[in-house]
C-alpha cells in the first residue's frame, strides 16, 4: 500500500487587480496572513519588490513553501503552496489566496509528491485493531 507526504499546489491567477500584487508590503501581507489562516507552522521568510513594478516573496515552513511572484502590469499573480502532513492545510492557505486577490481566472494544478510505501501493519496491531 502507498501514501503521498506531500500536497503540492501551483496555480496562476489572471485578472487581479494591480494594486493588489505591486508591492512588497502587500504581498507579505497576503502570505504571512494565508499562513496563519491555514495553520501553518512559518520559519522563515524573504520578499524583494522589482521597480518598476512586481514583487515577490517566500515562507519557508515546517511544512515545505508558499511563494508568490507578481506581473501587476500584466494582472498575473503565480502561487505556489507547498506542505507535508495534512492537505488541507494547503488547500485552505491557496484558497485565502483566491479569495482575497479575486482573479478573473484560475489555471491549478494539484500534485501528490512522495509516494512512498506505507507501514505494514503487524498481526498483532491487526487484530487490536479489528477487536476494537
């Protein structure tokens, strides 16, 4: 039997307002708030802002990522949500994303990474577990 350890989610936004994705101050503001809404467990972070225009920024979690990179002259916002553990952590951090940059449109891609084996359960634990 396998199991994935990761939720790898990459999604590009088009149509968001360009006010809301040219400056640094806003996208930090936009990550380390999806972190928190999330739940996620942040390490650390680096934002720079591009002149004339963009920005773009990395937290780097216990988890794995969540990255932005902004194009405001072209209304193009790509995220990238990275984690281990539980999915929908992931999923709720990309859609606090969504929801606050309101794009036109969304093109998400979802990727299962690390498939691995999973534990064979011993006999013993088995038959606890059918007991029960």
């Amino acid at each position: 039997m396998a199991k994935t350890l990761g939720l790898h989610i990459l999604a590009d936004l088009y149509g968001v307002d360009p006010h809301l994705i040219d400056r640094v101050e806003d996208i930090k503001d936009l990550l380390e708030t999806a972190v928190r809404t999330a739940g996620l467990t942040k390490i650390s972070s680096h934002y720079f802002q591009f002149q004339p225009h963009g920005a773009t920024g990395v937290i780097l979690l216990a988890e794995s990522h969540i990255s932005i990179h902004t194009w405001p002259e072209h209304g193009l916002a790509t995220v990238d949500v990275f984690t281990c553990g539980d999915p929908e952590k992931a999923h709720r951090a990309m859609e606090y994303i969504i929801e606050y940059l309101k794009p036109e449109r969304v093109e998400q891609k979802v990727h299962q990474r690390g498939e691995v084996s999973a534990p064979q359960q011993s006999e013993e634990v088995r038959s606890v577990l059918l007991s029960a």
